[in-house]
C-alpha cells in the first residue's frame, strides 16, 4: 500500500474522500457527465414517444396517392434537365428562343423558385435526418473491461 492511502486510511476513506471532493466541486461547476446523460435520457424519452404515436399508421388510399406524389419531384427534374439536354441538340434555334423567354423572367420570380426547390430538398433531408438510426453511446453490449491497477489496489 501506498504513503498516501497509509496516511488516509484505506480504500475505504479515499472512496469517501473522492466522493465528498465530487460534492463540494459539482457545487460550484455543475458535472458536464451528468448534464450528458440527463439529456440522452430527456431525448430518448422523446424520441420513445414519438416512435408510439407513429407506431401503426393507417394509410388510406389517399395517403398512399400523396406518398407517391412525392416521390416524384426529384425523377422528373432529373429527366426534365437531360430532356432539355436532347432538346437543344434537336432544335437548336427553338431551344434559344425558349431560353431568350427564361431571360426575361424578373429576377425575383427566379428568388421564389430556388426557395422553394430548396425548401423541398431541405425538408427532404430534414426528414432522412430525423429517421436515421441513432447510436447511443451509452449503450454497450461488450461488458466493462477490469482495471487491474484498481484490483489490485483494492486488494492490497
């Protein structure tokens, strides 16, 4: 055993020491470790019930509809553009009239439509973002590794 567990008296009474030095600091510094794990716990509190509140949804025909509509803003942009693409090599002198019209549209129409083609893919990935698995890092499945420094102080 060491000097200083000589002098304090054992395992015993510096686990007390240790503990009562814990209370007198989380006095004046709240501990960040419990404030982490209070907030896991609130957020997985939440998260548990919204997950039963949209446990079993009932579709209807019309959710179903809606869904699908959904689904397709990205595909026809997509085939839009690389119809544009075939289009102008088609028709080259009909493409540039059609792009001359695009000119003369006011430039805060051209605000309003990328608000809203980025509002749709910001909700998108809000939405892919929200409903991604969550790893706690407080869960473990491996069981904690023993110290051996700290067993064998314990013993001795």
């Amino acid at each position: 055993m060491g000097v200083i567990g000589k002098l304090i008296g054992g395992p015993g009474a510096v686990a007390a020491l240790g503990e009562a030095a814990r209370g007198v600091a989380e006095v004046f510094t709240p501990s960040a470790t419990r404030r982490m794990e209070l907030s896991a716990e609130a957020q997985m509190a939440a998260l548990h019930q919204l997950g039963e509140e949209y446990q079993h949804p009932a579709l209807s025909w019309f959710d179903r509809l809606v869904n699908g509509l959904n689904r397709l803003p990205r595909p026809l942009l997509a085939f839009g553009t690389l119809g544009l693409f075939s289009y102008a090599m088609v028709d080259p002198e009909a493409f540039a009239k059609r792009m001359v019209g695009l000119n003369a549209v006011p430039e805060p129409l051209w605000w309003l439509l990328g608000a809203i083609v980025a509002f749709y893919f910001g909700a998108r990935e809000t939405h892919y973002f929200r409903h991604r698995a969550v790893a706690s890092p407080f869960a473990s499945s491996a069981p904690a590794e023993e110290n051996a420094a700290l067993a064998d102080w314990r013993q001795g």
